[in-house]
C-alpha cells in the first residue's frame, strides 16, 4: 500500500515536470512580459518621435490561435529581461519560424508560405524595399485571427481595407466600380475582392506571365465568376461573355498569346469597372468610340454600329444568327447530297466490278 | 489492248496553267482559312503555328488571296476577248436542255435508270462545279476584301456590324467550298474508282477519243459525225 503511494507520488511529479510545468513555465513567462506589455497605454517614443503602443491585452492573446504559444517563441532575439525591461532593437517577428511545410510544433500545413516568396510583395522586399507587407500586415500579429472566425462578408470587406491601406487610390477607384458597391453597398458576398483576381499569397506583377491577371491570363481570371452558370444566373447576367470573346478576333490573338489585343481590361477597365448605363462607364454609348480609339486610333462612331460578344448561336445575334443557321443547313444539306453522290458511285463500280 | 490511242485535245496551255494556280490558290486559301476557323481544335492550332503563327498565318492567305484575285481577272478578259475562251464560257452556259437532263441523270446516278444522258462539252454536274467555283470565289474576295480594310486601317468605313457578317459568311462559305470541292470535284476526278487515281486531262489537256465519245457524245458528234455512234451502239 505504502509502496504504490510512492509510485503514485512519484508519477505525479513526473506529470507535473513534463506536462504541466511547460504550461506554467509559458504562463509564467508571458506574465513577466505582462508586467510591462499588459499595461493599457504603454508605448515608447520611437526614432522618428512617433508614439508606438506596445500594450499587448491578456484576452488577445489568450482567444489567438497562438495562445499556447508564449512570447519568446516568436520574439526569440529577446533572450534576457532585467529590472529596466529588454533591448530596445526588437526584431520583426519571423512566423517562418513554425509556418513551413512539415513543421514540427502543428502549424497549419500549407503551400501558402512558399507561395510567399514568389510573390511581388516577397520579391520587392528582397530587392530592399522594406514597405511591402509580410504576414502581420494582413494577419495581425497579436491579434491574429482564425479565417473561420470571420464571415465571408466581413473577411471580404477586411481584405479591401487590408490591401488599401498601402494601395489607396486602388481602393477608391474599386469601392466606386460595380464590384465594390456591391460588396459596400448592397453586402453581396459574391462580390470579387483585391484576392479573387489577384491572389493571396500568389501575388504577382500584372506583367508577371504567371500573374492571374496578365495580359493573355485575365479573361480566364474574370471568368471565374462570369463564365461560372450559378453566379451569372444569380444576378440575371449572360455567362457567354468569356465564350464570345475567345471566338473573337481579339480573344482568338490572346489565345496565341498576342499581347497587344484588347482584353477584358481594355475594353471594361480594370479596378472601376461599371456597369454600361453608368455614364462613366468605358462602355457607356458615348465613351465606347474613345475605349476603341485606346488601340485603333482611326475608330469612329462605326465603330460602335454593332453588337459586341456575340454569340453566333444566340437568337439575340439577329442577322448574324440567321445567316449562321442559313449557312449551317446549307452545309448539311450539301454534305448529305454529295455523300449520296459519292455513295452511289461507289455502288456502281462495285456492281460493274462484280458483273465482269 | 492498248493500242496507239487518238485524242483531241480538250484544254490548251493557258487554261491548264490557270488551272493549276487556280487549286494551288484555293487549296492554301483553304489551309490557312479554316486552320483560322478551327483555331480551338488541335489540327487547327497546329496548322497556324506551321503557318508561322496568326500574323504569318494572314499573310500567307492574303498572298494566296491576290494571287487568286489576279487570277479571276485573267480568267475575266480570258473568256470575253479570247476567241477559245468565249467559246469554253459559250458551252459552260446553262441551256433548257441541261434541265431536261437533270431527272434522267439523278435516276441514272441512283441506277434507275441504265442508259447515261448524252452531253456536249460539259455535263451539267461539271458546270455546276464551274459556276460554283465563279460564285464561291465572287463571294470570298468581296468578304475578303471587306475584312482587309482593316489590315489597311480603314475599317471605320464600314459600321461594325458588316463587319461582323462578313466574318460570318467568309468563314461558313469557306467551310462549304471545302465540302462541294473535296466530295464533288476531287472525288470526281481522282478518288472515284473509276479513274483513280486521276484523270490526267488536267495535265496532258488531251482526252482519248474513246472516253471523249462515252463522256461527251454531243462534243463527239460534232467532231465525228454521227456514224460512229450508232456503229457503237
């Protein structure tokens, strides 16, 4: 009896050593951070003489996906702390640390953070320009917060507001186009953000040939939504439009990989894209001589005597329509007659081969 | 058998070589054409980038396109000022009795009937292929020249939408010169077991005696006389 209370005991400790003391010891370690950081209003002056808080809020932490993690694992270059606080040069957190593929410490398992360093934002940083974003400009960094933790609006909304922090004049020409007043405006969830056409990760120079929206890429970019059915039929809009374009001239060229044709972009415009009865439109009735005139400098009012996507197939085409169906009859009707034609002369010989 | 054949001759030099030009401008008007056409299929593809690639590919057809152009007004003052092309045209022309002929042929095609409705120079079947061959080519260098406005830069003369069904037409009117030339004509006078693998009046200009008297009995006649028909029969 007396001996299995000292295996007991001793199991115990052994428990307390290995499995609730790092516990402890991370609490431990992040209430001595707290001491300082969990003051509300604790800031210091940086070089510039802006006022940088670095009040870091327990519950933060605490409903992060990190709030295992203690602060020494991602501020590593912190390594000892005395009466007056830390070294003041504090580096930028490294999530590269834990967030690579087949990690060890349960980091989400991702192809992303290698897609990061292809991506424009990477590149131009290692070219030296340190304003471009890396992971806690978009993700936050004691504040992180799970993907599914935001509805698909809200994540949406955020992303523009994300990416227009540094790309302002971006954001204001998008929050006016069609895509963001519907996303704004009227909470559409559908709408497309910076990352439906960008990428997230994957991040590209629009002259970069792997970029989502390059030159001979971005009519496949756009039909992801306007050549997918289910979106198109939601909102009462045509999904043919990225079909017509591949059979025309110009979207049979980008298909060859021409890059001086006009694409989605040319014609529509790129983040202020509006809808046609929108005066400002590029599209509108009295702007589309100038969008044409953007690459044929002799376009005139011509010009815009005529459909544009048209759909052979489509009885909306009018003469372009009946003149195919006349064209696709005569056709059978000729190929039928003259397989007979060729038939029977078959026959014949055959028959005159067999009589001799 | 063979003996020393006699032969007239059927078409003379100049018409042999505008005959020539005239199926190597249309077989690479056709190549370079519907390779354009069925741009999105893997035959086509590989034909344009054979061709050179899109612009290679255009300049190829507008090249074969003069040549057949050139070609159509040689042929023009051929048989309007040319004592032997006035005369081809005056025989390739549709009489009534052509249409007398047209049942009796079809029922004579289908085996209906055993006995051939005799012809003059031409049979009905080849001047349909001629005549569709003068509106086959009418059609294509009007819509050709439309859709060349704009490699001259000039398309705004036209408002777009002529444009448009000139597109339509040129390509659909190419696809059904392909099917009427290729199963009418090239069957006609190469693939048909009867002459396979051709007949070779398009390069000799000569025809025998003997196929001139059972294709053309009218032509025969005239040269002949009558006699030796009824000795055949």
């Amino acid at each position: 009896m007396r001996k299995s209370f000292i295996n007991i005991a001793i199991l115990m400790v052994f428990v307390i050593v290995f499995g609730i003391s790092p516990v402890l010891y991370s609490q431990i370690q992040n209430q001595k951070c707290l001491i300082c950081h969990g003051k509300p209003g604790f800031s210091t002056k940086t070089e510039d003489g802006h006022l940088k808080f670095l009040y870091v809020s327990d519950s933060t932490l605490n409903t992060s996906p990190h709030s295992t993690v203690n602060c020494y694992d991602c501020h590593s270059d912190i390594v000892e702390i005395t009466a007056l606080g830390h070294k003041k040069d504090v580096k930028k957190v490294q999530c590269t640390r834990c967030h690579f593929e087949n990690n060890p410490v349960g980091a989400p398992e991702t192809e992303k953070y290698t897609e990061f360093q292809e991506s424009v934002h990477q590149q131009e940083r290692l070219k030296g320009n340190l304003n471009t974003p890396i992971c806690q400009t978009c993700h936050g960094s004691h504040d992180i917060k799970k993907r599914s933790s935001l509805s698909e609006l809200e994540m949406k909304k955020k992303i523009t507001q994300m990416c227009g922090q540094c790309h302002l004049d971006i954001y204001s020409a998008y929050s006016h186009s069609i895509h963001g007043t519907a996303l704004f405006e009227q909470n559409n969830s559908d709408a497309p953000v910076c990352t439906n056409c960008h990428g997230e990760h994957t991040i590209r120079k629009k002259d970069d040939p792997k970029s989502s929206v390059y030159k001979t890429a971005l009519y496949n970019t756009c039909g992801d939504c306007h050549a997918s059915e289910v979106i198109t039929e939601r909102y009462g809009i045509s999904s043919d439009k990225i079909e017509t374009y591949e059979e025309s001239y110009h979207g049979i060229a980008v298909q060859f990989g021409e890059k001086t044709v006009a694409n989605c972009a040319s014609c529509h415009g790129i983040h202020d894209i509006r809808p046609q009865s929108d005066p400002r439109s590029t599209i509108h009735a009295n702007n589309i001589v100038k969008t044409c005139g953007n690459c044929h400098q002799d376009a005139n009012v011509n010009y815009t005597k005529g459909l544009i996507h048209i759909n052979p197939h489509s009885e909306e085409s009018g003469p372009i329509y009946y003149i195919s169906s006349i064209f696709k009859w005569l056709t059978i009707i000729t190929l039928t007659m003259l397989a007979i034609h060729v038939i029977l002369d078959l026959i014949k010989r055959l028959k005159h081969k067999t009589i001799h | 058998m063979k003996t020393q054949e006699e032969y007239v001759i059927r078409f003379n030099l100049s018409e042999r070589i505008q005959h020539v030009i005239l199926f190597v401008s249309l077989i690479m008007l056709l190549i370079t054409g519907l390779s354009l056409t069925y741009y999105d299929s893997w035959l086509g593809r590989m034909m344009i980038e054979i061709e050179g690639g899109l612009q290679g590919r255009g300049r190829l057809h507008n090249l074969f396109a003069f040549i057949l152009i050139a070609l159509c007004v040689y042929h023009a003052f051929y048989i309007t000022f040319s004592d032997k092309g006035h005369k081809e045209i005056s025989h390739l022309k549709f009489r009534k009795k052509d249409f007398k002929k047209l049942i009796p042929g079809l029922k004579f095609s289908m085996g209906l009937n055993t006995n051939k409705p005799s012809s003059g120079r031409y049979n009905i079947s080849q001047k349909f292929q001629y005549w569709g061959v003068v509106l086959g080519c009418a059609v294509m260098i009007v819509t050709g020249l439309i859709l060349l406005l704009k490699v001259w830069g000039i398309a705004m003369i036209v408002p777009k939408w002529l444009w448009d069904i000139t597109g339509v037409v040129h390509s659909n009117e190419g696809i059904l010169i392909f099917i009427v030339l290729f199963l009418w004509h090239i069957y006609d006078v190469h693939l048909s077991p009867k002459i396979f693998p051709m007949n070779k009046v398009w390069l000799t200009g000569k025809i025998s005696k003997q196929e001139l008297q059972s294709e053309h009995p009218e032509e025969y006649e005239e040269i002949y006389g009558k006699e030796f028909v009824s000795d055949k029969q």
